[in-house]
C-alpha cells in the first residue's frame, strides 16, 4: 500500500535522542579519565574536527525538534492507493488518529463509504455502498457503534429493513423487507433480542407466522399459515421450543390435536371426544 501526505513529518527524533544517550553514556564510562572521552574528537591529518561534525549535527537536532512537534499536532490529510494504483482511502490525520470527513473505494474506484471520525472512532452520519454504486446502507455512529436510524439496501435499490440501534444494539421497532419491496417481518427488539409480538409474511405479502417472543425466544400460542393465508397450525412454545399442545388444521378446519414436550411429540388426539377424556380445555389458554 501506498501512502501520500499532505505534510511530510520529519523523522530525526530517534537519531538525535541516540547521539544525546551516547554523549551521556560515553561521559558516564570515561569519568576519571578525561584524556580516553576527548580522544575521541581529536583531529586525525586530514580530517574535520568531530566535534564540529557533532555540533553541527546536534544544531540540526535542535532546529527540528519543534517542527516535529508541530507535525505531530497538525492535521494532516492523507491518501492511501491500492497496488493497482487506484485511491483506496482519503481523509484528515492528527497524529495516529482519524478525525474529520474520510473516504473509502473499492479497488475498481467506486465509492465504498464515507463519514466522519472523531479520535479515530467513527462518529455522526456514514453511508456504506455496493460496487454498483446503489447504496447499502446508511446511519449514524457513537464511538464507533451504531445507533439511532438506520437503513439497510439490496443491491437492487429496494429497501431491506430499517430500525433504531442504541450503541451497536437493535431496539425498539424495526421493520424488514423481501427483495420485491413486500414486508418480510415486523416487531420490537430490546438490546438485539427479539420481544413483543412479532409477524412474518410470504413474499405475496399472506402472513406466514405471528406470536409472542420473550428475551429472544418463542413465546406462549404461536400461528402458523400457508402460502394462501389459510391457518395450518396453532402450537404453544416455551423458550423457543414446542411445550404443549399443537392445533393441526386442514382447509382452516381442525383435524387433530397433537402434544409436545421439548420438541418431541408425545401424544395425539383425531377427534374431540378423546381429546376431552385426556385433558383440560384450560390448558389449552
């Protein structure tokens, strides 16, 4: 990867504090002998005096020293390249950070996402796209983590769900869409898990299944359709799995009563009769 600066920090730190260490080690291992540490400056036939290459060198230390404190400090705007040569990433530096508006491509050039950085964390509005350029989604960031609206694409353009996020979690209502622009699914969410009544559809926009979800599990009656609306089915649920009784109906007509436990069918009645001799209608609340 290649980068390109807007200011081009100067990197003579680590070189001046190095000769400043040996000047204070040299004259740390030499004390008492003064004659072995000057040695080292005498001038050989021929040659410029050391020290004057030092001082010189160390004049330089010295002059650049603030200006490497003020790179440090000043905001710098950088661009990256993909090998192939096409700009990958541009946006404003301070320091190691990422701060103001930045810019992201694929490597065939198109936009991938744009938005804004404070102390390197994403924050406030980012929209995301697919190579074709059709948005993929779009919303807000607090540190880094999603929250309040957000939309979410298919590559087509149609819309596919859309929702509240507090601080990287989905909350509250949110809505989902088939690729046809038809509901998928509706209903509420508390910290990522699914709560409340929830509804399911067919693409043809019939409801598919609707019940009750608690801490992100299926809860309490469930209802279950065909294609063509019609019910197929009403069984009870605990923690996501079925536990209870399970009404199996034929051209909306019940044809039989089934039980469950865990998941595992343990019992089944065809008529009202032999229903009635085995269980409670009050189990059936």
């Amino acid at each position: 990867m290649n980068y390109s600066f807007g200011f081009q920090k100067i990197k003579c730190v680590r070189d001046c504090s190095g000769i400043l260490f040996w000047l204070f080690s040299s004259r740390k291992r030499y004390s008492g002998k003064p004659d072995r540490f000057l040695s080292f400056f005498k001038r050989r036939k021929g040659e410029r005096p050391k020290i004057n290459l030092l001082l010189s060198f160390l004049s330089v230390c010295i002059y650049a020293l603030p200006l490497v404190s003020f790179a440090e400090q000043e905001e710098v705007y950088l661009k990256e390249y993909f090998e192939n040569g096409q700009l990958k990433s541009e946006g404003w530096t301070k320091g190691d950070a990422k701060i103001k508006y930045w810019k992201f491509y694929y490597s065939n050039g198109k936009l991938k996402e744009e938005g804004h950085y404070k102390n390197n964390l994403k924050e406030n509005y980012w929209k995301c796209y697919f190579e074709n350029g059709n948005m993929k989604e779009e919303g807000f960031y607090t540190d880094d983590l999603k929250n309040k609206y957000w939309k979410c694409y298919y590559q087509n353009g149609k819309l596919k769900e859309e929702g509240r996020y507090e601080f990287g979690k989905r909350n509250k209502y949110w809505l989902f869409y088939f690729d046809n622009g038809n509901v998928k699914e509706e209903g509420f969410y508390e910290k990522n898990a699914r709560i409340k009544y929830w509804v399911f559809f067919y693409p043809n926009k019939e409801k598919k299944e609707e019940g009750r979800y608690l801490n992100g599990l299926k809860s309490k009656w469930w209802v279950f359709y065909n294609s063509l609306g019609e019910v197929k089915k009403k069984c009870q649920f605990v923690e996501d799995k079925s536990n209870g009784y399970c009404l199996v109906y034929e051209n909306e007509k019940l044809v039989k009563a089934e039980k469950y436990v865990n998941d595992k069918k343990v019992n089944e009645w065809t008529s009202y009769s032999s229903f009635r001799k085995e269980n409670n209608l009050s189990d059936l609340k």
